[in-house]
C-alpha cells in the first residue's frame, strides 16, 4: 500500500517537471525548474530534477540545448528549430528553420568518411533586448 502511494507521488513529480520544461520558452536550467515546483512539491530535490531531466533527454520528450554559461539548458519544444544564445543575457531564443544544408553535410560525410547522424547549429550574438539597452 505504502508503495503504491511513494510510487504515484514518483509520476506526479516526473509529470510535473515534464510539464514545467514544456510550459516554457525560455529553455529553463534544472535549477529554474526545481524552483518553479517547490513550493508545490517540498519535498522535491534538485537531484531528482536532474535524474527526471536526464531521463526525458534520454527518451527524446525533450532536448537539450547544451550548456550555457556553465548550465545545461532544455527544451520542451522537440520540433526542428535552431537556437540563438545572447552572449550578454544568456537567453535562449528560439529561430524558426533550420540553418543546415542537409545535402551539404551528407556530402562532406561521404568525402570524409565520416557516418554523420546528427548536427546542431547555435547562433550566438546579443538579443535584441541587450542591444536596447545599450542605446
Ligand atoms: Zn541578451
Ligand atoms: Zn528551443
């Protein structure tokens, strides 16, 4: 009985943190979303964030950006877009399309013998809310 309970409890959680991810564009840190989940969840750890994280990573429900000022950021979002990061800020924004010449980059696997199975451009630059405030 006592374990039905831990274990439903277990999936609210993991619910939880999948929907915190997805409710977002902001390409939230684990950090942002132990924070948001907190006050509901007291009983939370970072750690469990994290291991939930990992987990969707893993099972393709969400993605990970890549790490940005030395923590990992992730996306709900798992459509093909292209991610610009402000060099100020460290906001993540989303671009619409794609940046990638898909045949350019089969063709240059086949030169270099190399089996490419994926690839990621990221922009980076200052968003247009730094660029603001610096007038
Ligand atoms: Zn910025
Ligand atoms: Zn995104």
């Amino acid at each position: 009985m006592q374990q039905t309970v831990k274990k439903r409890n277990y999936s609210r959680k993991r619910e939880a943190i999948l929907k915190a991810v997805r409710s977002t564009t902001c390409h939230p840190t684990a950090e942002w979303v132990y924070q948001q989940l907190k006050p509901q969840y007291p009983d939370l750890s970072l750690g469990t964030v994290y291991r939930n994280l990992t987990q969707f990573k893993n099972d393709g429900v969400i993605i990970s950006v890549g790490t940005v000022n030395g923590q990992e950021r992730y996306d709900g979002n798992v459509k093909p877009h292209t991610h610009f990061v402000c060099s100020q800020c460290h906001a993540v924004i989303d671009v619409p399309g794609e940046f990638l010449n898909n045949r350019h980059i089969q063709e240059t696997g086949e030169k270099m013998g190399l089996k490419i199975e994926s690839s990621d451009v990221i922009l980076h630059g200052v968003c247009s809310e730094c660029l603001k405030r610096e007038i």
